[in-house]
C-alpha cells in the first residue's frame, strides 16, 4: 500500500468536491469523498507527483471548478467520468462549462512521440508515405488524433484521414486505475454502511464501467465496432461514421476526417436548426436500438458532446466507437412491459417486468412499494415516459437492490449523457416528446406483418404481440377512470 495513505490529499491541496455532487445526492458526499482519499491513496507516488504538480502549476487565484477539472484530467478513468456529468443540468453552470473542457481537448502530448509510435507500428516504409499535420487534432482521455494525407501515387486517389494514436504508457495508467476501481465497490459499500446510507449495487456499476474503460485501449475492437456502425447506419442519410482506411494496428485506428462543429456549439443556427439535430441525435442514439427488431441491437456507449458533430453538410456525424454496448431482444420486450403497464396503471405488471430485468431476484416487497410510488404520480397530463421509467429504474436500484445487466447499466448511463446533450443542443426538443412519436412511427410500419404474425408473437420493433395490444385496447375504460382517480388524489 502506498506510502502517503491517509493523506486526503484533495484536503491538502484545497480542493472542495461538493460542486461534483447534485444537491439531490448531497447526502452522499461524505462517501463520495472518502472514494477520492481511497482512489489517490492507492496510486503510485509518480502519479501522485503528477497530481501535486498540476496543481501547483495554476494560479493562485484559480477557480475551484478549475482545479477540480485540472485534477479529473489527470485520470483516464476520471476524464471519462468527468464527461458523462458534463452535461448535468443538476450541476451549476460554471462547473459544467469547465467539465465540458474535457470532451475534447488541445493535444499536449509531443507529436514527435505519436510520430515515432506511427513508425513503430506501421514501418518505416508504410510510415514514410503518410504526410503529417504540423500538430495534432486532439487529445482524448487514451488517444491523440494526428490528421494526416497520402498524395495522389498512380491509380491510388489520395487519402486524407486521421490516426487514433494510443498515447505512450496510456495502458499501464489505465491499469492502476482499474486496479483500485476493482477494490472500491465494498469499500463504499463499508462507508455507506457507516454513514447510514442506502448502498448503490456499486459492484455491478464499477464492474461494468471498469470492463468498459478496459476495452477503450483495444483498438482493433474499436475498428470492428466502426465497421458495424457503418452498416447499422447506412440506410440512414442524417447520419455520417467515420468510414475506416488502411494503415490500421492493434494501437492505431485509421479513418476518414470529418470536418464539422460540435453538436453543443450549434447557437449560431436557426432554432429550427437545432431542433431537427437534437431530433436527430435521439433517434440515432436512442430510438435506433431501442426500437430494433434485431435479437441484439448495437448502441453507442459514449456518447459525450465531444463525439457528435454536425457536419458541414448537416449530418450528424458520431465518432469514436471503441465503447459499445448491445441490447438484448428479452430487455427490451420487458422494458415495454415496463411502459405498457404504466399506461393501464396495472403496478403487478410493472413489476413482474421490472423484476424480469434484473440479473438477479430483487426484494420484491421493495420492487412493489417502488412501483406503487410511481405509478401513483401518472394521470392524463403527465403519462409515462423516458424520465418517468429512468427514475423508477433509480429508485428500484437504491431501494430494491435491483441488479441490472453490465449492458443495462451502460445504457443508463449513456442516457444520462444524452439527456443533457439534447437540452444543450436544442431547448426544443425532448427526449420525452420525441421517442414516443418515433414509436408510433415504428408501430405504423408493423402494420403489414402484424396480421400475419401469432397473437403472442413479439418479433417487431416496438416489441409488443398482438396479445399486448388487444390488452391495452380492453383495459382503456378501466384505465381513464384510474388516471382521473389518480389526478384527483394528486391534486
């Protein structure tokens, strides 16, 4: 263990976690703090060297979010958690401008040190060929993005692309990270205990996020994931993946340059503008594997600002896939249960569907109170949606102990992301309005197949047999009457 264990160094160095903390969690603050003193206490003294200078190396006058952000760039695995809470509505303003930084940032790695990476992968001879920028596009959290361009030789039309490059000893830093990550879910579980709060399944989260940042090294898996973007996307014209070139390595991934300006940096166009790119970032993002009919459905496990772009000839452009995730048929058709159950306000429902989500059997007493409490707050004006089911699936993690899939739990989290992307995109488009209009549209093109199909057969993209719809079409007297009951004891 670590020498300086103990030495809370973000008290020493005057740094104030609260601001990463929305006040809806506040109560978890003292947990959330005693993480960073078990995180930093286990690192090597270089890295905590590295911390100290980068501190030291700010002004005296530097703001708090500075520092904060200053500390979190230091850390792959904290950068990433960085950008996911970039974009939280729940944080203050100054907080988030400052974690934004961190979606894409000015490299500061020498591009000599890319170069020689480049040459070490590719050969002198392959390496030779390829024109370099004089400085890179970008510094992400494991890689640097170098433009480069190949003239014009015969027959070959020239290539102009960038390099994903890892970035040299991103591996061994990436490790030690995941190492401590590995031992923190029963030490906060410990401290959660102590403070007398409610645990978080926190084995399941970090496990799932831990495996996720194991694999962003991988980049011949990133090139296997672009490959299938490209074919999940190509009937789409709206939206644009990086096509992949050659000069491909297991540390380097070579594709087209996509030229554009980042989706939150859009205020410059008309309303309208915007509007139809949030829509678009919805239904790519969300509505695509969600309303799949395919047995596994590929989604985008990343989805920070600083990966979409909207690109000159108005695309949605949606980089960096070395974070995916898939869908299961089974999730998805439950999730619908979820959904069809609020409309009928039939809780037992709900229930059954939320307790068939789970990896493991929850405590179904607390599944039941939980649901109670939700479908309580639905009536005619306020119906069930994209909000309403992610804070009954909240509330069923903190309170039921509800385990969800490693996939689940990432796709939470990239709705999480996407939710404030779409509010800083556009304040006119929600994801709240717009999925349940694409559900409609997806329902419409069943229409065909739907008398052909067996009464409890669920093989469409809205996930529902035609036995769920008979069901919903019975109990509709029966449900207006208890969302008026409902809206009546509400108030």
């Amino acid at each position: 263990m670590a020498a300086h264990q103990n030495l809370r160094l973000w008290e020493k160095l005057g740094i104030d976690l609260s601001p990463l903390v929305p006040e809806v969690y506040k109560e978890y603050l003292p947990v959330i703090e005693d993480a960073f003193t078990f995180f930093l206490d286990r690192l090597s003294l270089k890295r905590v060297a590295e911390v100290l200078a980068g501190q030291l190396n700010l002004p005296q006058d530097a703001s708090m979010p500075e520092r904060l952000v200053t500390l979190l760039g230091q850390f792959p695995t904290l950068q990433k958690l960085a950008q996911i809470m970039a974009r939280d509505r729940r944080l203050a303003p100054p907080l988030r401008r400052r974690l934004q930084l961190l979606e894409s940032m000015e490299a500061v790695t020498p591009l000599s040190n890319i170069k020689s990476i480049i040459q070490n992968e590719l050969g002198h001879r392959i390496a030779s060929r390829l024109q370099f920028a004089a400085r890179a596009l970008a510094e992400a959290s494991v890689a640097v993005v170098v433009p480069f361009y190949v003239p014009e030789q015969k027959a070959a039309e020239p290539i102009e692309g960038v390099l994903k490059v890892l970035k040299p000893g991103i591996a061994e830093r990436l490790e030690e990270e995941l190492e401590i990550w590995s031992a923190l879910a029963p030490y906060l579980d410990d401290r959660c205990a102590h403070y007398r709060l409610p645990s978080f399944n926190y084995a399941d989260t970090l496990e799932a996020v831990k495996d996720l940042l194991a694999n962003e090294v991988r980049l011949d898996q990133e090139q296997a994931h672009l490959a299938a973007a490209a074919k999940l996307y190509a009937g789409c014209e709206y939206v644009q993946v990086p096509s992949l070139l050659p000069f491909c390595t297991r540390h380097i991934t070579a594709m087209e340059r996509i030229s554009g300006t980042k989706v939150t940096e859009t205020d410059h166009l008309p309303d309208e503008v915007r509007q139809k790119l949030a829509n678009s970032i919805i239904e790519s993002l969300i509505a695509q594997p969600v309303w799949s009919a395919d047995f596994t459905a590929l989604f985008h496990a990343d989805p920070h600002a600083g990966n979409l772009f909207l690109t000159e000839d108005g695309r949605l452009a949606i980089l960096d896939w070395s974070l995916v995730g898939r869908l299961g048929k089974a999730e998805r058709v439950h999730t619908m249960q979820i959904i069809l159950g609020a409309l009928t306000l039939d809780a037992p429902r709900i229930a059954r569907a939320l307790t068939a989500l789970a990896r493991a059997t929850p405590n179904e007493s607390a599944v039941r109170e939980v649901v109670d409490k939700a479908v309580g707050t639905l009536y005619w004006s306020r119906p069930p949606g994209f909000r309403w089911l992610l804070d009954l699936i909240d509330a069923a993690l903190v309170t039921a102990d509800l385990r969800l899939s490693p996939d689940l739990i990432l796709f939470r989290k990239s709705l999480l992301t996407l939710e404030g992307v779409v509010a800083d995109v556009s304040a006119h488009s929600s994801i709240d309005h717009i999925l349940p209009r694409l559900a409609l549209r997806q329902f419409s093109r069943e229409w065909i197949t739907r008398p052909l199909a067996l009464p409890t057969s669920r093989h469409f993209g809205t996930h529902l047999s035609n036995l769920d719809l008979w069901g919903l079409y019975g109990s509709l007297p029966v449900s207006t009457v208890k969302f008026w009951m409902n809206r009546l004891a509400i108030g």
